[in-house]
C-alpha cells in the first residue's frame, strides 16, 4: 500500500556519540523516498549533549522535531511522544539502526490497510541476527516464555525495536499504556491482542552493536515484575 505521510518516532537517552551519523542515515533515505515524513525525537532526560545534537538538526530540517521529558523510561517518552504525532502510521525505530532503516521498505511493501501493527521480528527463518552474544539470546529465548506463560501472548518477538502502527485504532492502546520502562512493547501487544487487532510480523536483519541501554542483571528481573504488573492491571479490570 502506498503510503503520502509518515512520522518516524525515535526515542532516545545519551545518544550524543551516534544520532548524528543515525540521522543523517535516515534523511539520505528519506531523500529517496516518495512519501512526506516527519521524525519525531524524544529525549528521556538526557545527561550529556544528545539534545544540543539534535537540535542543530531541527533548526536546518522543518520535519525534525525534539521532544524533551524528565528521565521516565523508553515507555514513557515512546508514549508521550507517538501521541504527538499526525500522521495515520508511525514507525518506531531505535536510534541505533540496529535495523537498516531501508529495511523500512518491507515494511511499507507488506503493509495493508487492514493491518493495525507491523512488527520487526528477529526470529523469522528469514530474519537474522548479527553479532549477539549467546547469553543475550537465551535470556530473549526465556523471555518470551514468561510472556506466553503469562500473558499468552502470541508474538514471536516483543522486544524488537522496530515497530509500525496504524494510529486511527492504535491511538486507544498507547492512550491505556501504562508500563514506562522496556516492558512496554509487551504491554501494548498484550492490548491489541485483547482488542483483536491485526498484527503482522515482519522479518528483518538485526545487528548487535555492544552497548545497549538494558542492563540483564537489573532489567530481566524488573521486566518480570512488570510482565506480573500487567497480568494484575488486567485481573483487576484497569484495562479498557
């Protein structure tokens, strides 16, 4: 499906050393695209020089804007600032490119008017994975057990930071959203499953660059907290 518009939300927290050379990846693509985006940047409350980089971006590009919020979580500023949005879909897209941002293209080519959610996955025999380390993989592999445990959640890969949403009905879920840490993408998953929307998974090639912001030995445990915190808000009817 052809697409006029698009917002590009990405959320991000001391990303001085690599938003630079990630945004002008992005602006050499969208050079060569065939539909109007605008990239929307929010800011966790950053500590170093993140937003004076990104505003020498706003002030040369009218389709960039900055967000800035007090450090909450990547929950937080991803809802917060995928509200502000115009556009009917949004992209949400790491600051890193661990995904090749021309992998948005299979997105775009996959995309239906039916479709609610398209998500990244890298457990498709046809996606890959570039660098992870072992211990990171089991510990997504255990991961996603306790989500379908749980949760029964019928997602492959809640993790992936590359996520597109149709916001004419996704708006209601991020509006619901409650989880402001990592856990988020289960959260919203856990909803749209609920309200029976189409999700669709698409297969991309995902390359570990060493210095993610999740810590495994102090974030695992608080994403196991939160994936029970979701499973309470539910029993307890805080859900709509």
């Amino acid at each position: 499906m052809a697409l006029s518009n698009l917002s590009i939300v990405i959320p991000v927290y001391n990303e001085q050393e690599r938003i630079s050379a990630s945004l002008d990846t992005i602006l050499e693509y969208l050079a060569n695209s065939d539909f109007h985006c605008e990239i929307l940047i929010g800011d966790d409350g950053s500590d170093d020089n993140t937003v004076g980089v990104v505003n020498e971006y706003v002030e040369k590009h009218s389709n960039i804007h900055l967000f800035q919020y007090s450090h909450r979580g990547k929950g937080a500023v991803i809802k917060d600032t995928i509200l502000m949005a115009n556009d009917k879909y949004c992209f949400i897209c790491d600051a890193d490119l661990s995904m090749p941002i021309t992998q948005l293209d299979r997105f775009l080519l996959d995309l239906d008017e039916n479709d609610h959610i398209l998500y990244g996955t890298r457990e498709s025999v046809f996606s890959s994975r570039i660098g992870e380390p072992y211990f990171r993989y089991v510990l997504g592999r255990v991961f996603n057990f306790l989500t379908k445990l749980l949760l029964q959640i019928n997602i492959k890969d809640t993790q992936c930071g590359f996520k597109m949403f149709n916001m004419s009905v996704c708006r209601d879920i991020f509006e619901q959203q409650t989880m402001n840490g990592f856990i988020f993408d289960v959260e919203l998953f856990f909803l749209a499953q609920k309200k029976q929307f189409n999700t669709k998974e698409i297969p991309i090639d995902w390359y570990y660059y060493g210095d993610s912001k999740v810590r495994p030995s102090i974030d695992s445990f608080k994403m196991f907290i939160d994936i029970i915190r979701i499973r309470l808000n539910s029993l307890f009817g805080r859900y709509k």
